[in-house]
C-alpha cells in the first residue's frame, strides 16, 4: 500500500513526502525500520519521532520532522486498521481427516477443523468457523458463524457459543462448577448439569476457565473481552462489553453489569452483583455489591519494605491505638 | 420420575398435588419452565417461589401457594440428588485405536481412552476409568478405579492418582517444581525426582497445576476439592477434606491440615503449617503458620476509589502519624 | 555410584564409613530409607538427622551420630548434582508418523516429536530439540537445540524459542495481546502481528501465558525463570537471571530489569519500569516504577479474622479519624 493509497484511505493529507513509497511493515516508532509506517498518538513522544527510523508516519498535527507525515485525526486507530488490512486472517477450510467428527455433526461452508481434533455427537458448527488443531468439541455444542478456536482448547458438552467469538489456546469453557454438599464429613459432588453461553463477539484469552452452572447457565453477554488466565464460576452472568483483565476471578452466582471493567487479579466474592459501567482497580476485592457508574478499589501499591513493614506494624495496632486515644 | 416416586425415595410427602406428574427436567426458581421441578432452600426465597413456572417444588414446609410441592427435610440436598439419579454418568469404555497406548500399559476392565491419547510404558489403570481425548499419561502413572481424566489434561511420569479421581481439563500434574540453586550469576535447575501422589476422592479443578518434588512428594490426601487455575508447589501436603477454592496459590514444602478451607486467591508462603479445621478468607496471604481451628484474614474491600485513595494516603503515613502523636 | 567415588568426585571426606555401599537413591532426611542419601543443609535439622534411616549423608561438618557421612563444602548443591548424574534425562529421538509435521519444516539432529504434534510450514528446529506429544508450533517458528518441549503446549505463529529452553505443559505462548479501541460503543479488536522471543536457558512453567506484542515484540531475556501460572502481557521485557514466582501477573509494556524477582502473586501495571535488582514480595502490587537494588512489597499478612475485621473497621476511617485528631 502506497502513502497516497493511505492518506485517500483514511481521509488524510500528506505532509513532507517526497516520494510516494510502498510499505512494508508497520512498527512502533522505536522499533520502525526503512519501508515501515508508524505513528504518534501523544505529543510527549516527540523525541522518538524525530529519532525513528520509519519511512512514514501517521499523526494528528504536522511534525516539524524530516521524516513523511500522513495526517488523520486519529493516527493510533488508523494505525490498527492498517494492520487489518496488510495482514488479513489466513484462509483456512477443510476439515482434517486426521480428526474424529462424529457423524451427527452438522457443520456451515467453509468450516476449518485441524488435524486431532475431537467433535462429539450433536454439534453444530456455523459457516466460516475455524477449530484449530488438539480441540475438543464436546456434545451439542453449538458454534456460531465465523468463531475461531485456537489450539487445544476444550469446550464442555452443551456448551452454546456465538457468532465471531475468539477463544485462544488453553481455555476451557463448560467444566463442573465447584460446588459440593457435606454428609457425614466429607464433600459430595453437585453434579452439574447446567451450561454455558457465550454470546456474539466475545474474546476469551488463553488459559482462561468458565463453569458450567449447575442446572441453569452461566452467561458471557456480547462484546464481552476477558484475558488470560481469568476465572468464571458456574452460574455468573458477566453484562456486554466488558472487560476482565488477566487472573481475575468471579465466584459463583455473581452479576457483572455492561460496560464493566474489572481490572487485573481483582477478585469477587460469590452472588454479588456489580451495576453498569462501573470500573474496579487491579487487585481489589469485592465482598459487596457495588452502584452502578462508580470506581471502586482496595488495591495497595509497592513500597519499600522496610517502610511496609513499619506501615503494617502500626496497621495491626490500629484498634488498640485509637481505643488508648480516646 | 413420577412426585409419587421422588416422595417416595426420600421419604416426602406430596402436599397440593392434583396429578401425579413425571418431571422432565430440574432448574432453579427463577429457570424453571412447565415440566421441571425445582427447590427453595431459604424463607426468603418465597417471593420467587411464588412466581416460579416450575411444576413442582422441593420444601422443608408447607408453602401456601399454589404449586404442587413435595415436602423433604433438606430440599436442596434431595434436589441434588434428583440430579445424579436423572442424570447419570454416560456410559464410555473401549481404548480409541487413534490413540497410542504402549504395549507395557496394564489396564483394568471397562476402561474407555478416548483419541489421540498418548500413555506411556509401565503405565497401570484400574476398572472403570475414563480418560478423555488428548490427554498424556507420562511413564508409570497409576490411576485407581472410576478415575475420570478428561480432556487435554497432562499427568507426568510416576504421578500415583488413587480411585475416585475426577481431573478437569487443561489441568498438569507432576510437572517440575521451581527450584534453582545460584553459580556463577545464573539459577541453575534442581532436577525435581520427586512424585505427586493423590489420595482418593479428589477433583482436581481446570488448569491447575500441582508441582513434583524435588525427591520425596506432594500429597493431596483423600477427598480433598481443588478449584480451577489453583497453584501448588513442589513438596506441598494438603490434608484429607479440605476446600482450596479458585487461583489459591500454595508455595513450596507448605503443609495445609484437614478440612481446611483457602478461600479464592489465597497466597501461601513456603514452609507453612496451616493447622486443621483452618477457614482464610478471601485474597488474604499466609506467611506465618497458623493455629488450627480458626479463621484467618487479611483481604481488603473495595470501596469507591476516592475513599480508598484517602484511606491509603494516611495508611502509608501511619508511621508519621503515630510518631507525631507521642 | 559408591561412597568412595562420590566423596572422590566432589572432593569430599568420608567420615564413619565402615562399608563403601552403593547409593540407590537420593531422598530427604525424613524420606529416606536404607540404600539412599540424604543431606543436612543446615544445624538446625540434627534431629531429623539423627533419625533419619538415610544409609549415608552429605554435611558440611562431622556430625556426631552413628551415620556414614561425606563432608563437603555445600551439602544440598552436591546433593542436586548427584541428582543429576544419577538421574540423566532420557534419550528420545526420532520424528513420530502420528503427527502432523509441515513438509516445510526443516528440524536439526536427533529430535524427538512426539505423536499427535501439529509443526506447520516454516518451523526451524534444532539440534536434540524434544517435543512430547499433543504440542502445537504455529507457522515460522523457531526453537534452538536442546529446548525441551512438554506434552499439550501451544506455541503461536512466529515465536522465537532459544537454546535449552524448557516449557512446561499447557503453556501458551504468543497468544494475541489483550488489546482493544472503543468504536460506537463496542471494544474492536486490535489485530496482533508482533511475536514472543524466549532468550536460551529461559524455563516456563505449567499454564502460564506469554502474549505476543502488537508489532514489536514481547521479550523474555536469557537465564530468566518462570514459574506456573504466570500472565506475562504483551509488549514486555523481562530482563536476564530473573525469577517470576507463580501466579505473577505483568500487565502491557512493562520493563522488568535483570535479577528481578517477583514473589507469588505481585501483580504488575501497564507501561511500569522495574529496575536491576529489584525484589518485590509476595502478593503486592506494582503501581510506580521500581528503582534498581531495592526490596519492596505491600503485601498483607493475614491474622485472626476478628482482629483483622476491627483493623478494617478502623483503616477505613482512617481520614475522618485524623481529621478529628487535628
């Protein structure tokens, strides 16, 4: 793609370009070589800029640098789609015959099964979905159209999963939640017999584990993006378009409202419900329902030690100081 | 399953019951749809009891609305019970021909080895066991009858697995514990001989990872239940019965009691003895040993964050403060 | 491998040998039994010492209780090395016919892949490179000689693994980054094209996720160790000799210098640098960038829940109780 195609593309003007160069690869400004385009998105990045390497770059405001300018209004986004548009998904179709997919299976156009992959009884796959290989696809599951399924990932029977979903390598959605009743000392297994539902456009990071309820569903609504190494207990009901950073952890039966952001290792509590747009900082923990459209947090931050230890000293002593202050 | 039998079974009494249905399927208050039965398990549920579409209910009284109930002792354990009785395991048995079991594996009677399964020589499996698709079952293993592995779960070489074993998926048993000796600059890896061993009766939740040790064990004593992404480290001990909920994370040589239970994202320091009976409640971490019989914490709340970061100002000041004070 | 040659190899006195036995395996001092070794890394264990049933023992100084001894500088780290030539790793070559290996892939001598890999096209392997079964190696890329590779581990497209690394089962490596801009309300996706670069002698433990950067890379330098669990985002460095204790979490971009170490559980923002040196203990939270040589934490440590709910009561008036004071 040359500079003009570009800045046509994405309504841009082209500023000190003397040649209209093709690129061939997109980096960020330190990393940028010759035949790359990069960007800018905040003026304190000035100093790079002047010292990149790239052959172009995109920006908001024209840069009194010798290097080519494409300005757009939003060099950052513009920057994102570039990279979608010079690197498309690979194409992939055809279902291994490496694989065991059982005959019951129903499967859309264009469907790409890799080679060692299981899929049981009664699944039904939509059209364009791509399971890469060492899959397991237990049975009923339903997958929507253009879902991708990365390596060695497992899905639970009856698991329903949408359209465009992207479950990365590790995950595995659908397994027994963790729920037992005691008898005479021990714990007995509840048997369960629920699923799991995620909805259109959700992401699921690698090694990321969702619970199957016990009789009814645990539910990712749409849009939803969680990251790795994330836990969702059986019978949570996670609200659209949030976002659960790494190794945050959902006890059963919690409600996470839309357009919640729960940041990285935050924990909460089982049957809670968190409202709307509400934002939790990394670490917290969340014993009881939170408002909606609020920041909450409990998380500390690193000190030295020996002040930490000093802090926590007198942290612990905090009832019998202010019971001898008074 | 007819009232008349459930009441029956368990002993109950039908109580406004017109027609002595058969129930097709069990859900809870709020899920259920005509043909279910479900329960209430707390008076302050009535108010969703008296909504319910379910067609008949599981209560230790007698509820004046009009739907058909079965009046049990404890509703909620009888409902659970329904599960496993309407429900039952599938039947599975027969070693995939896809997988690739070697010559020196012996194995018990109505064992099922799904595809593209590797399990090595010296391997011995009792009656009954099911191990899933894609799974690896390192040299010498041992697993004990009606063991249930499922799919993509890897168990490395030596590892014992008593009877009664459930394994969810993504989980990794035995692989080297984290230990390094320093020389010359740089960590140098202690070879980990050591074994894991677990009793009978555990399950072991998705993505949890339990260590090897260095040239003794780490225990998981018989009954014990283990979450999802749950850490633990070479050389551990975990007594008979305990609950180690989700992302818990137990560190080297650390020896919990019985009937213990960590709550989710516990942290654990090496060389700890926790003692029996010992409840720490949710985020907290141990770095001391801790007396059996009691309940520990030190988990934050999340509060609105321009409370919180108030509360963190003076707590890092505390120090000063109290200094300041005298 | 008898006493006389042990004391010979390492340098070692025999001490109350009467008989040169042979050693058939090396255990604890509470573990063993006749027939092994055992060692005493430090006085405090006399008394495991002196019951242990260990047929010999390595100490740094005679110790009077009626067991052959070998008296060596550093006990536990002859002990390791013992480990080591007693215990050598197992020779496995030859490329399996039961997976799926690219005719693009161009492999070293004496490698091992094991049945039911997928290798696509473009993949270099080195020499006496292991990969157990179940694995998967994306497009392009590249492992250097002797890196170990165990069962069910994914390795995206275009990573590049060096010499005598070692990855631990379910490992993900490469994943996409959790990166995403808000458009009309909805997250878009941002596409990742940068890749993981894992320097020579890195280890990796089970389950833990190193995500590919969006165009750069993400970095792990040579020597460093990573333990089980462990969420390392996209666009990191982790730099030489460092140590990340399970359950670490480093969010987008964040610089880890060399000989860092992060106990279990810290969790690390986006975009932090953490200097040479740096020790952060167990659980705490890394908000600010970290300078070098220096030990920080904030870490809680948990006490009797009803002392620690008081001690909460009171931290989170802190504010109103020092204003009150002033």
């Amino acid at each position: 793609m040359k500079l003009s195609e570009i800045a046509k593309r994405f309504g841009g003007e082209l500023y000190r370009v003397k040649e209209d160069i093709e690129i061939k690869g997109l980096k960020s400004l330190s990393s940028a070589k010759e035949g790359d385009i990069t960007f800018i998105s905040d003026k304190k990045y000035i100093k790079e800029a002047q010292s990149t390497l790239a052959s172009a770059i995109l920006t908001s405001e024209k840069l009194d640098i010798n290097i080519p300018q494409i300005i757009v209004k939003d060099p950052q986004k513009v920057f994102y789609r570039l990279i979608d548009i010079l690197f498309p998904e690979e194409e992939k179709t055809g279902i291994s015959k490496k694989s065991s997919v059982s005959d019951r299976v129903k499967t859309g156009k264009d469907v790409y099964i890799g080679d060692f992959c299981v899929v049981e009884e009664g699944v039904r796959i939509g059209n364009g979905v791509k399971i890469y290989p060492n899959c397991y696809i237990g049975k009923n599951v339903t997958i929507g159209d253009n879902t991708v399924i990365y390596p060695n990932v497992v899905v639970y029977r009856d698991t329903e999963i949408g359209k465009n979903v992207i479950i990365h390598s590790g995950a595995v959605i659908g397994a027994d939640g963790f729920g037992y009743y005691k008898e005479d000392g021990v714990h007995k297994k509840i048997k369960h017999i629920g699923k799991v539902i995620i909805e259109d456009d959700v992401e699921i990071g690698a090694n990321t584990t969702i619970d199957r309820a016990v009789v009814d569903q645990t539910v990712i609504k749409r849009g939803t993006k969680i990251d790795n190494l994330v836990m969702i207990a059986h019978n949570c009901y996670v609200g659209e378009n949030s976002i659960l950073v790494s190794q945050v952890g959902i006890a059963g039966s919690s409600k996470i409202g839309k357009n919640v952001i729960l940041a990285g290792q935050v924990g909460v509590a089982d049957h809670i419900t968190i409202g709307d747009n509400v934002i939790v900082t990394a670490k917290s923990g969340v014993g009881k329902d939170l408002e909606p459209n609020k920041v909450y947090g409990s998380g500390l931050q690193a000190v030295e030690w020996s002040k930490w230890k000093r802090v926590m000293f007198y942290l612990y002593k905090l009832p019998e100081i202010i019971k001898s202050l008074k």
